[in-house]
C-alpha cells in the first residue's frame, strides 16, 4: 500500500481492501474517533482529493458514493498534510484543495437568530456557528472564496452558486474596530471583506 520504501507493520492488511475494513469497523457507531488515534506511518498513498471534491485512487475516479463516503470518516490533517488514520495505519494521501464540498444551504430564522446549515458532497449536514465557522480566501483575481469548517481543521470549501446566495444575505457589522460585510449564522458573525469593498460603485 505504502510507497517511499515504507512497509505497513506485521499483520496489517495492506491496499484500500485494508482501509476499507478498518474504517468499517471503526466507524460502526458513527464518525470513528480519528483524534485519538496515533498509529505508525505507512507511506503515502496514491490517492487525491481534486478541487472538484472528486477522490482518485491511482489515477482512477472512485465511483462508489458509499465508499467516498467510507474514507471520508476516517480523514484527518496534521501539520497542514492530510491522511486517512485507522487504529493501526495512517497513511498520507494528496488533497489539492478542501478535502470537502458545500453543495447545499438550508436557512432557519432570520437576523440574530438566523442559522444557516450546509450539506457536504459526502452528505454531512454542518451547521454554521461559532464552532463550525465560515472563513473568506482572497482568490488570484481578487474575488473571495468561502470555507466552512467541518471538523477538526478540516474543511469544505462552498460552491460558488453558494456563494452568491451567502452575499445576498449579507450585512454590515462592526468588528475588530471596523465595519465589515459578512453573514450571521447561530449567533456569530463571519465577516468577508471590509464593507466599503462589498459596497456597489456609485
């Protein structure tokens, strides 16, 4: 499974069969809990998360939902690299951009008291709040894209059609001394840029 000279440990089924029972197993009860987990090394995998959110495995799409979904559970970033983690393997793996997509928004109340929910491409629903919150990345060409936290220092990057949707409910508020254009969701606020650069030219 490992490359890099790397060997996975006596007694460990090696190849994504392996993954694929370990994280099975793991996560019998819900998301397994990869933050307690610190197993050797294996190498690195010869698997990518493309900006798309689409995840190859040598080379080749993985076409089965279930199992996207499967690998998904078992991810976790340390020091900015991304791996899939079991109780005996971690193995690292190439993510290009976010490991996850925000493909959908749901919308409860309004104002202060509106809470805005998205559901990710491996069909996590992450409600956005203090804890799981929205942050703005200044693109090449000036424009911002939004990513919203998940878990853990993993992330899910919002489509852009999401993306028009969260500026027109955006509003001005102050904040770190200076007013901001951004979006309220379970009682925080998430500023995008300064307000005078979200204003419509006169």
């Amino acid at each position: 499974m490992a490359n890099q000279g790397q060997t996975a440990p006596a007694g460990i089924k090696s190849g994504i069969e392996g993954l694929t029972d370990s994280a099975r197993k793991a996560g019998a009860k819900g998301l397994p809990p990869v933050h307690l987990w610190n197993p050797p090394f294996c190498g690195d995998l010869d698997m990518r998360i493309a900006r798309d959110g689409t995840w190859f495995y040598n080379g080749t799409p993985i076409g089965r939902p279930a199992l996207v979904r499967l690998f998904s559970t078992i991810l976790k970033r340390e020091n900015g690299k991304h791996f899939l983690v079991t109780p005996v393997e971690k193995v690292g793996i190439q993510v290009d951009d976010a490991p996850f997509l925000a493909v959908e928004m749901a919308r409860d109340g309004e104002g202060d008291d509106r809470t805005l929910r998205f559901r990710t491409n491996v069909d996590d629903w992450v409600t956005c709040d203090a804890q799981h919150w929205l942050r703005f990345e200044r693109d090449k060409d000036g424009g911002l894209t939004p990513y919203l936290h998940v878990r853990a220092d993993l992330w899910a990057k919002v489509t852009r059609a999401i993306y028009y949707d969260l500026v027109d409910l955006g509003e001005e508020h102050m904040a770190d001394g200076a007013m901001k254009f951004g979006i309220r969701s379970g009682g925080a606020f998430f500023a995008m840029a300064d307000a005078d650069q979200m204003r419509p030219a006169s």
